[in-house]
C-alpha cells in the first residue's frame, strides 16, 4: 500500500513539472512571437513613416516641405549607420561599442523629431521661422555623428577585408611555390653544374661532342621524354589497326626467293 501510494505520488510530480515546463514553454514562445510581431510592426510603421516624409517633400511647399525633409535626411541617416553596423557586428565586435553611442543618438534624433512633428503643425509661419534654424542645426549636428560612425564603420571593414585579401595573396604564392618545389632544386643543381663546368673547361671539345652524341639536347639524362601530341613513342597505324604481324610475315615470304636467286647466282660461277 505504502508502494502504490509512492508511485501515485511520483506521477503526479512528474505531471506537475511536466505542466511547469509547458507552461514556462508557452510563455516563451508567446514572448518570442509578441517581440517578432512589435518588431515588425516598428518597422512597418517607420516604413510608412518615411515614405510619408519623402511624399511630402515632393508635395508640400515652404515651411511643411523642409521640416519634412530634415525629418528625413535626420531618419535616412541614422537608419542607414544602424545598417552598417549592426551588419558588421557579428565580424568586429568593437562595433557593438559605436552601436550604444547610436542607441543614444538614436535617442537624441526621436526627441527632436517630436518637436519637428510639432513644428509642423504650428500655424503660426512666424513661430516657425524662428525654430526651424536651431532645430534644423540639432539635425545636422546628429546626422553628422551618425555619418561620422557609418564612414569610420566602412573604412575599418575595407580595411580589414584589405588586410586579409593580402595575407590570402601572401599564402596563395607562398602555396605556389610549394607546388614548384622543383624550381628550388634546379637552381641548385645549376649552380653545382657550372661550378663543375668551370673546373673542368680543359676537357677540350670532346667531351662536348661525346655528350653531344649520346644524348637529345635538352633531355635529362639524354633520353627524350615522348609527349602526348608531338607523336613519339605513339603505336603506328599498323599496331592500332592489328596488321603489324601479317605484314611482318608477308615481308619474309617475299624477301626468301630474292635471297635464294641471290645465293644460286653467286655459286654457279665458283661451282664452275
């Protein structure tokens, strides 16, 4: 009884954790979904947001035009410096540094967008000549930075991508070489045959002529090194088409009555 009622007891903690587990699962799979959704309704938001702003640069005039164009300059800006880094973060991790300082010039940018958005809806035209000027030079002073950031981010990863193309270049010659370990051993070996050259110029031309006639200039050794399209060393028509014996048999039998005429000519007079 005691047994059973163990048992009964491990199921249901089993169960109870089982149900934790799923429980915590579920609420981590709906907090993953939730910050996927929040993060592409953002940028869909600001998607419309900038094709908002570049419609009314083209359609607006005056006051409401160039508000909407440092509010666009000052987004197409820091959008295009997140871009750049965040692209190059998983390569240089020193990015993630310039990344926080855009997270807070990021920061600075919403602010002041809040008060172009307000300017722009401010009636009074004389108000708004006097405010564009300074928020128009907040705007520049954070695109600058922005742009200060995605310049120095793009340089470092040229020069980086520099660096290893000319230590790659580096390794492809040093391998090349490898491949043409044979360069090494004839300079060498030149060296020692003309040391040997020079010690034994007495020799005279003769022994030139000897090495002349035992073997093909220009052939180690003096052997000739057949190749595959200069055809030597390649089987005749004969071989290839399996005539060269029947041939070889029908030269004999041609050549016997010549070499018996031959002989019974040359006997006749000595017999007589």
């Amino acid at each position: 009884m005691d047994v059973f009622g163990v048992m009964i007891g491990l199921v249901l903690l089993f169960g109870i954790a089982a149900l934790v587990l799923a429980v915590v699962g579920a609420v981590k799979a709906a907090k993953a979904v939730a910050a996927k959704v929040e993060k592409h309704e953002a940028n869909a938001r600001r998607a419309v947001e900038t094709a908002t702003l570049k419609a009314k640069t083209y359609t607006k005039v005056g006051p409401p035009a160039q508000i909407a164009t440092v509010r666009l300059k000052l987004r197409t800006s820091l959008d295009g410096t997140r871009q750049v880094l965040e692209g190059g973060l998983p390569q240089d991790s020193q990015l993630g540094e310039s990344l926080a300082l855009l997270t807070r010039l990021d920061a600075h940018a919403a602010e002041l967008d809040g008060e172009l958005r307000v300017l722009e809806r401010e009636p009074d035209t004389v108000r708004i000549a006097a405010k564009l000027p300074e928020l128009r030079e907040r705007a520049e002073r954070i695109t600058h930075a922005a742009e200060t950031m995605r310049w120095a981010a793009q340089d470092r990863m040229h020069r980086f991508a520099d660096d290893e193309l000319s230590r790659l270049s580096q390794e492809c010659e040093s391998e090349a070489g490898a491949l043409r370990h044979w360069d090494t051993a004839a300079s060498g070996g030149t060296g020692a045959a003309s040391g040997a050259g020079t010690g034994s110029a007495g020799t005279g031309s003769a022994g030139v002529g000897r090495a002349g006639g035992a073997g093909g200039a220009g052939s180690p050794g003096g052997a000739v090194r057949a190749g595959l399209t200069d055809g030597k060393g390649r089987p005749s028509a004969e071989d290839l088409l399996g005539l060269a014996e029947p041939l070889a048999k029908l030269a004999q039998r041609l050549r016997k009555p010549s070499t018996g005429t031959s002989t019974g000519t040359s006997v006749g007079p000595s017999a007589g």
